[in-house]
C-alpha cells in the first residue's frame, strides 16, 4: 500500500500535499494530478493502467509509482527540512526558554 494521507487510518494531521501543498494528498492527486511530482504526463499512472490484466503494462506501473512515492518522500524530507529552525535558531530558541525559567 502507498502512504498516502488520505488513505493512511491513523494519520491524524494535514492533509494538504506533500509534493505541492496545493491540494489535499489522495490516490489520483499523487499517482495522476500534482503537478509538482508530474511535470509531464509519462510520469503519471492511469486508472487504465492500475486495472490492466496485462503483465508488461503492470510491471511498468508498478516502476512508476515506486518512482512517484520516492520523489514525494524526497519532497516531503525537503519541505520538512526547510521548515526547521537551524542550529542557530535552535540555541536562540534553548537560550530564550533558559532566560523564561530563570
């Protein structure tokens, strides 16, 4: 199964996208509609393609979405990176929360 938001039973959070932070993090809007993870549309996975009975077709789908997920995580990783303060804010924050107890 792919850890996706919307699909994930305890996921308690945001559901907004990973990959684009536009829309909220389903099944079509991964495999098929975020334009950040599809800059074309060789990246994207049909519903044709997911319920196809022929193997070929299967197995180049099942390349595809181990693609997408890989790049949501990487994306995921980025973001939440970029959202940390670094180990400057870090000490300004330690630093401030020493002056409030003392």
């Amino acid at each position: 199964m792919c850890k996706i938001r919307e699909r994930q039973l305890d996921f308690t959070g945001d559901l907004e996208c990973r990959a684009c932070g536009q829309s909220q993090e389903t099944q079509i809007d991964i495999l098929n509609e975020c334009t950040t993870l599809h800059i074309n549309n060789s990246t994207k996975v049909t519903q044709q393609q997911l319920f196809t009975e022929n193997t070929t077709t299967l197995k180049t789908t099942l390349k595809k979405i181990q693609d997408i997920m890989a790049k949501l995580e990487e994306t995921d990783t980025q973001r939440n990176r970029s959202r940390q303060p670094s180990n400057n804010g870090r000490r300004l924050l330690a630093d401030q929360g020493n002056r409030m107890m003392n």
